[in-house]
C-alpha cells in the first residue's frame, strides 16, 4: 500500500543567535527484530555539509545543503534539523531522495494561537532540558531512506541583520554531528557602502563563553572591494576533529559595520522597492532619566540575586555623568531608593518590600519625591552601589505597584530635570525586570498592562527583560510594545550578569528621540510604508524603513527625517542611490520574482504587523479572533513564502520506501511496539522540537517521525501505522509534542476493542448498506487507508476497525455510519490522527 502522506515540519519558536544544526540519526530498530540490528547499526553519514549565506544591504539569505547518504543495508530514517534565529523566517525547504525533488510549501496555520500558547507552556518544560540556541527556533524534518541512497536537503532563510552596538552580526550554527568530508562555510558580504569593522571570531562553542576579542583562525576573510567581502571557512577532517570528536559545533560569527556616507542616512532603491537606513553619526547622546524596577521575589534568590546585584553595579559605573536615576525594588511591595534619608530608614523600607504584613490590598505605595530621582555623581554611585550590595531576594511578585511607582517617578517634573540644555527633560527610560508572574494584589496581566499604559503620561519606554523561563513573556512583550520599548529574554546561566551590561549598554545612549521619517507622498504606495515614527535612536543601533515606491521606474525618492537631539530639533535630508539591479541589459524573467529589497520589505511589514497584533487587545488565544494587521500578515507570508507564526511548511513526503523487512511489519501490527521505521527518536533531539510544535498545522499526516516518536502510537511513520498529525502525538513519549498534536484544541482519542461494540455480532461480519464489508479479522496488519475526514471533520486514515474502535460508536450502529470506509475491502473506519491505544 502506498499513500502519500504529507510531512509537516516542526518549528519551534522558543527563544539570538542565528543557527543552523543538521544531524542525522538513524530510527533504531525494534528490539524483536536483533537480526537486523547490526544492519541497521551502519550510521547514515553526511558527506557534504555546505552553508551559503548571501548578504545584501543587511539583508541575508542563508542556504543549507547537507547530503546524506544511508550506507546501510535497510532502509532508514534520516533526520534534518536546523536551529535558526528567531529573527528570521524559514523561506524555502526541498529535499531530493533517490533523484526525485519534493518542495516544501507555505501554508496557513490553521490552529493559531491556542496551541502557540499550549507548546509555549509545553515546550517551556521540554525545552529546558534540551539545549537549544538562545533566541533560536528549531526545525525538524526526517525521511526514509532506502539502502545505500542518499538525500540532500536544501533548507533557506531569510533575515535583516539588526544593528546592535555598531555591529552586524550573522551568525550560523553548526552542529553536523559528525566530521564530513566536503564543510564549508560562506558568507557574501554587499553593502553600498564600505564594509569596516569586518571580523570572525572563533567558534563560540557555548553559549555562554564570550568570543569578544577572539578570532577565528580557520576563516578567511577576502575583501573583494571596499563594499564587498567573502568569508570562506572550510575546515578539513582534522580540523574538524581537532574541535571535537564529533566534528564542527559552535556558532560561527561574522560581524562587520559599515561607513556612513550621509547623517541623512542611506536610501536604497530597487526595483520599485525602497530602505532607508538611519543611523547618523556624531551626535552627543541626550540625557536621560532610567528608573530600575526590579524584582526581588522569592524566586530571585540564590545565583539570580547575585547576577542582578552584579549587573547593577556594572551599569551604575556606566552610567552617563549628568544622568539621573532611581532604583525601585518590588516583592510583596513596591519601595524605592532615596540616598537622603538615613541608612536605617532605607533598611527599614527595604524590610518593608518583602513583608507580608500587608494583605492583597496592597501597600498604599511610598510617595515619588524629587529625592529618588539622583543625579548621577560619583559620591551617588558609590551610596547607590552599597545599597544594591545588600538587596535580598523575599516573598512575592507586586509588579503592578513595582511599575506604578516607577511611572509614578517618571512622570515627577521637577526641576532638577528641567534645566537641560536642549529646553528638554532628561528621556524618561524605565528597564524593567522580572523572573516571574504576577501574584499579589493586581495580577491579572491585562489589566497591568492597561492600568500602567494609562499611567504612563510623559511616554516613558519601558525595557521588560524576562529572566528565565518563568517570566510571562507575552505579557512582557505587549507590555513594552504598548509603552515605547521592547523586551529581552534574559537566560538564565553563567553569564547572565553578562546578558543584563549588555543589554544596557544597548540602550545606555538615546541619541535622538521622536525620529519620524516624512517621504514625499506622491512617490510612495499609500499603506505600505513600514514604521515611520520611532520613539528613540540609540547609539550603535539603526533605523530602518522600507516602502513600495509608487511609480512603476525607480525614482530620486525625496524627504527628511526630523528628531530631537541634544540640541533641540533636527531635520536631516537624504538622497536615493538607485540599484541598478538586474543590470539593464538583462531582461526581466517573464515571471515576477521579488527582488532582495522587496523581500527586505516584505520581511519587515510581517515583522511589525505580528508586533502590532500582539499589542492589540484581544483574546490572542481564540482561534476565531483575528484582526487585520494577522490577517494583513498572514497574506504577506503566503505570498513571500516566509514560515512566520501564522504559517506553516508541508513537505510531501516520498512514499515509504519499499524496503521493509517482513519481520518489522509484523510488528506493526498492533500500536504500540512500533512499525517499521517507527517508534524511536529521528531528530536526535528528542522531546525538544516535538514540544514546540506550535508552528505546525498538524493538518497532515503520518510521518512525524521526527518528533521523537518513542512513544507507542506512533506506530506507523514507517509505513502503516496510523501516524498523526505532524507533530506527535506520541503519547506519552516524555512529553514531547504530545498533547498539542496539530489538529486543533482537541484531545486525543482513546481506542477500544472489537468486543466493546455492542451491535457487532460475534463473528464480526455484517452488511451494511448492500455492501458487505467485514470487520478485519485479526490477522490483518494495521494499515492506513485512503486519507479522509472524520465526521468531525478531523483528519484521519481509513483503517481496519479492529484497530480503531472511537468510543464515540460502541453503542450504536447509526453511529458508526459517518466512520465507514473501504480497508482493501474490509470494514474499515474513518480514524483520527490523534487515535491512541489504551489511553
Ligand atoms: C540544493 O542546493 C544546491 C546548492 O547548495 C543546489 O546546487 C541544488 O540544485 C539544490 N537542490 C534543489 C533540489 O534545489
Ligand atoms: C587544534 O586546536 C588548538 C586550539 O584549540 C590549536 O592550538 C591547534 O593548533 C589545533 N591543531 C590543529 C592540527 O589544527
Ligand atoms: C537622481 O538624482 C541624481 C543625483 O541627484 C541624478 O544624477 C539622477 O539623474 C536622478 N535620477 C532621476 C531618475 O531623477
Ligand atoms: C550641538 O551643538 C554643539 C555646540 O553647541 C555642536 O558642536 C554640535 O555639533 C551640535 N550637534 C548637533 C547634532 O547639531
Ligand atoms: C469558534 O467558532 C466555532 C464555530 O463558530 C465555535 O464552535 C467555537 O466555540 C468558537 N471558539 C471559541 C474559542 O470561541
Ligand atoms: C507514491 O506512490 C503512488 C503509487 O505507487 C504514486 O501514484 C504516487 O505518485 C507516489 N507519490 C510520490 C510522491 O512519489
Ligand atoms: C454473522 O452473524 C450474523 C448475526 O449473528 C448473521 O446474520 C450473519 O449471517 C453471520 N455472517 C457470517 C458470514 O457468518
């Protein structure tokens, strides 16, 4: 039997660093079957491991080719998985098996949020225990391949390298598994400016080490003009080796920045498309007023604690002279730094944040004097620093009153603030940090967000950082969106003091605030203009907007870009360069195929349409709820191809392959112990993808080897089980994917026996219908049918009854009807994906 089937591809979407992981791993066999053990023990091997990454105006698009080849004497299972940023969208994916190409395609999602919610709940346990790049997400794809073939699989993506502290960075993970003959690395660098500052460091083996400073001794760097570059890293075997025994792992980093010809910024046009990057130079950054709110609650004790106290200290010594700052701390209650009252009255208060003296009403919050708010001076540093010295962790998460009292600092206007040298107060900046949920007095996260967006009068910027998994950052996330900032997750590990300077240090400089970009508006098509209006510039980052120019030619686009800067008001021009890009001499492809600045745009419009979405209120949850920046989203992905949070990527998976041992499917024939290739583990990452499946529409089929299908129910990928919905179900297979199986909200179903059906009689034959159907006698082997829809409109395989008896007809025959089926002429029923045995 041969049944098409379709292959979903797992992306999780969990946690900054571009990676890419490629491992293949055989399915290990059942272990009834020892006589092919030692056949099966030949290890698929990748041969070729190649990484092309294309980078034009900061926009890259990264190829991966891995080809490998299954030198055993059975066929088996290989497994593709890349961790790439979170950043960037997966754009194309294809595989070619015994000379024959399947393309993947970009389809809808079609169960939104609830399940993203699920597997980020779900894949927040997982995902702890497997290791996964930061600010990654995870790609999985497995496919079976016959004795001594092999496959390649091509995988693209797509990302506009963002400008932090005067860098760019692509970064690419690589973790083959294995030393392969063919690895090499390239990255092609065309910027229409000089490139400078270009560098790659060494392999940055582990998160968690800072390759600062390093260089990457095996990297070639080739400046083939001054705006354009080739970085080649191929390392032989043994230099493969020398890294580990299992070959190349690590991130492999190349940063570079580039000159900036006009303070106007650059404005690049491109067939009928436009980006302006703006990053002027030479400015003297504006003062500002940063208010820490800070979370000491229980859950902050031990090495957290530690790491903020550090972090503090560092950022206290970094601070601008001529700043201002305030401290708040928030536990049971809210209490803030005041360096004017006495060293007992300050512990008294700092007692006060964690008492539980106070019940849910709350503690009426200290009042916000000018005294809190303290110039940054060196004797001030030094009180602050003892104080952060003595911060302990206690009691519980007040981040409501936590945020109040720091909006209610920021909005304070006196006049210390006011005698600044550009007319303007110091910008009012709060960095916000919490390591979990909100559980005293107010705690509902809408309602914090609504309250403290209404209270936020003066436009403050909240920075949320989530240290940690615990942290809700959803609700962090709209929270800053909502209040002219952005969030961070914070990890929790060695360097997490590290991640905390850092991420200050990005945002330590404003150098302009209330940026708008103004082009002339009959040049550009109305509704397509990407953000235009940006709360703050900081030092050692960029702005960039993108547009469809209106005209079908590429035309001189005109405007200005104003701003406040430590000298009050600035307007800055700018002027086009016009790419001519194809060459003229080229004639365009009969077909429209998007330039590189037309993807640029459309990538960036997604990006900031799924941010305004996920400001929005309304319940993100239901599935039935839309609005049209998702909607808006949604179609631009369709069109560009691009795997975001509304779209997901089906492969069609070349049937199963006929080489099946006899003994195998034997055992297929009842769940549990596994088909053919079923069972076990592809990925190599068990219970880590699988738990994130969120990504994936579950819409189709068996497969979903590659989650890890160690679980019984996931009898099948081989061939003949049911399979299900793309991401396993498996149940109970250490939680991996489980639950959260792609076909919508529902549960799985649990399975009888044949002896539970009340109206089928003893000899398990009957005729419905003129057509005489018999029940499948038990020697038959499990098998999937045609595909179909169950009455409840789920997907599902026509399979022999005695392998799927729903509890939903045990008792009557009429229903049983809408199940009815033809398996190879036996009675067979319509079966969900989402069927289990003894559940
Ligand atoms: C996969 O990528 C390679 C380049 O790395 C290319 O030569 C090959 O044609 C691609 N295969 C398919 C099927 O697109
Ligand atoms: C192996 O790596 C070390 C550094 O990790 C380096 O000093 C040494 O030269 C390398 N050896 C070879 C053969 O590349
Ligand atoms: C655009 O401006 C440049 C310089 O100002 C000029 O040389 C060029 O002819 C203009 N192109 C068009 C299409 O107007
Ligand atoms: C601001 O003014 C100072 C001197 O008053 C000058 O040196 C500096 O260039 C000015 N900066 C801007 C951005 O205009
Ligand atoms: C979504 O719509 C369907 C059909 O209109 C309805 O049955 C279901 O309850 C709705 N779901 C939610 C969460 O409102
Ligand atoms: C799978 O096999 C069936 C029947 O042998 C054939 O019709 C179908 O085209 C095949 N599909 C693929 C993707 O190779
Ligand atoms: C099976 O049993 C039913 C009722 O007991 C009877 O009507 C039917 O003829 C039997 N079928 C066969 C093939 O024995």
């Amino acid at each position: 039997m041969q049944v098409l089937t379709l292959f979903v591809v797992l992306l999780c979407y969990r946690s900054a660093a571009a990676s890419l992981i490629i491992v293949p791993e055989p399915v290990q066999q059942s272990t009834a079957v020892s006589q092919d053990a030692a056949e099966a023990a030949v290890k698929p091997y990748m041969h070729y491991f190649h990484v092309e990454s294309d980078i034009k105006y900061r926009y890259a698009k990264t190829l991966a080719t891995t080809r490998i080849e299954n030198p055993a004497n059975v066929a088996q299972e290989v497994s593709f998985t890349a961790v790439l940023p979170d950043t960037a969208y997966i754009s194309g994916f294809n595989m070619e098996v015994d000379g024959k190409v399947y393309v993947a395609y970009v389809k809808e999602k079609e169960a939104a949020q609830k399940e993203y919610d699920d597997a980020v709940e779900h894949g927040q346990t997982a995902g702890q225990v497997v290791q996964t790049a930061r600010d990654s997400n995870r790609f999985t794809v497995s496919v079976n391949v016959e004795s001594n073939k092999e496959v390649i699989f091509n995988l693209t993506y797509e990302e506009l390298l963002t400008r932090r502290l005067e860098l760019y960075s692509d970064v690419i993970n690589l973790n083959p598994g294995q030393v392969v003959s063919d690895f090499s690395v390239t990255v092609n660098i065309e910027e229409s400016s000089n490139i400078r500052s270009l560098r790659v460091p060494a392999l940055k083996v582990d998160e968690e080490t800072s390759v600062e400073g390093t260089t990457n001794a095996l990297a070639s760097i080739e400046m083939t003009s001054p705006n354009t570059a080739v970085v080649k890293f191929t390392p032989t075997p043994t230099e493969q080796q020398n890294v580990s025994a299992n070959g190349i792992i690590g991130q492999f980093i190349v940063e570079y920045d580039v000159d900036r010809t006009s303070d106007g910024g650059e404005v690049l046009v491109n067939d009928g498309y436009f980006v302006h990057f703006f990053s002027p130079e030479n400015l003297k950054p504006l003062k500002k007023h940063v208010t820490f709110v800070l979370d000491l609650s229980g859950s902050m004790m031990g090495r957290p604690i530690e790491q903020l106290r550090e972090a503090m200290l560092t950022i206290l010594d970094d601070l601008n002279s001529g700043d201002f700052f305030s401290i708040v701390l928030f536990s049971q209650t809210a209490q803030v730094w005041d360096p004017t009252i006495t060293d007992d009255e300050m512990d008294q208060r700092l007692a006060l944040v964690g008492s539980y003296t106070y019940d849910q009403e709350g503690f009426p919050l200290p009042a916000a004097t000018p005294s809190v708010i303290v110039k940054v001076t060196d004797k001030h540093i030094q009180k602050a620093k003892t104080f952060i010295n003595k911060l302990q962790a206690t009691a519980s998460t007040d981040i409501y009153d936590g945020l109040l009292l720091g909006l209610n600092i920021a909005n304070l206007n006196p006049k210390k603030l006011q005698n600044q040298p550009n007319g303007k107060q110091p910008e009012p900046i709060i960095i916000f940090l919490t390591d979990g949920l909100p559980n005293v007095h107010i705690y509902d996260p809408d309602t914090i967000v609504s309250d403290i967006t209404k209270a936020n009068t003066k436009d403050a910027s909240i920075y949320s950082l989530a240290l940690g998994y615990s942290a809700d950052y959803d609700f962090l996330k709209k929270l800053s969106l909502k209040n002219s900032g952005f969030s961070r997750r914070i990890y929790e590990a060695a360097d997490t003091a590290l991640q905390l300077t850092d991420f200050y240090k990005e945002i330590s400089s404003p150098l302009l605030a209330d940026v708008e970009f103004e082009y002339t508006p009959d040049q550009v098509e109305d509704g397509t203009l990407t953000t235009r209006v940006f709360r703050r510039l900081f030092a050692g980052s960029e702005l960039v907007v993108a547009g469809k120019l209106r005209e079908e030619i590429d035309i001189n686009l005109t405007g200005d870009v104003t701003a406040i800067s430590i000298n009050g008001t600035i307007t800055y021009t700018f002027e086009a360069i016009i790419i001519q890009y194809p060459p003229i001499d080229i004639p365009p492809p009969a077909t429209h195929t998007p330039s590189n600045m037309e993807r640029l745009w459309a990538y960036l419009t997604i990006q900031q349409l799924l941010d305004e979405d996920s400001a929005l209120d309304y319940d993100h949850n239901n599935k039935n709820l839309t609005s049209p920046q998702k909607q808006q989203a949604l179609n631009l992905a369709l069109d560009y191809s691009f795997v975001t949070s509304l779209t997901s990527l089906v492969v069609v998976k070349p049937n199963e392959t006929n080489a099946v041992d006899p003994h195998d499917a034997s055992q297929a024939d009842s769940y549990g112990d596994g088909g053919i290739n079923a069972g076990t583990g592809g990925s190599g990452y068990p219970s880590s993808a699988d738990s994130d499946d969120r990504y994936d529409d579950g819409a189709e089929g068996p497969g979903a080897a590659e989650d890890g299908g160690d679980g019984p129910g996931e009898a099948g990928d081989g061939g003949d089980g049911p399979g299900e919905g793309g991401d396993g179900e498996g149940p109970g297979d250490g939680g991996d994917g489980s639950d959260e199986g792609g076909d919508g909200e529902e549960a799985s179903v649990c399975l009888k026996e044949l002896d539970d059906i009340a109206w089928l009689p003893q000899n398990h034959s009957l005729v419905l219908e003129q057509d005489t159907l018999e029940a499948a006698g038990l020697s038959e082997i499990d098998q999937q049918f045609s595909e179909c829809l169950t009455p409840s409109g789920d997907n599902g395989y026509c399979r022999h009854l005695e392998y799927c008896v729903l509890n939903t007809f045990t008792d009557k025959l009429e229903d049983f009807i809408p199940y009815k089926c033809d398996a190879g002429g036996y009675l067979g029923v319509c079966c969900p994906v989402t069927a289990i045995p003894d559940c």
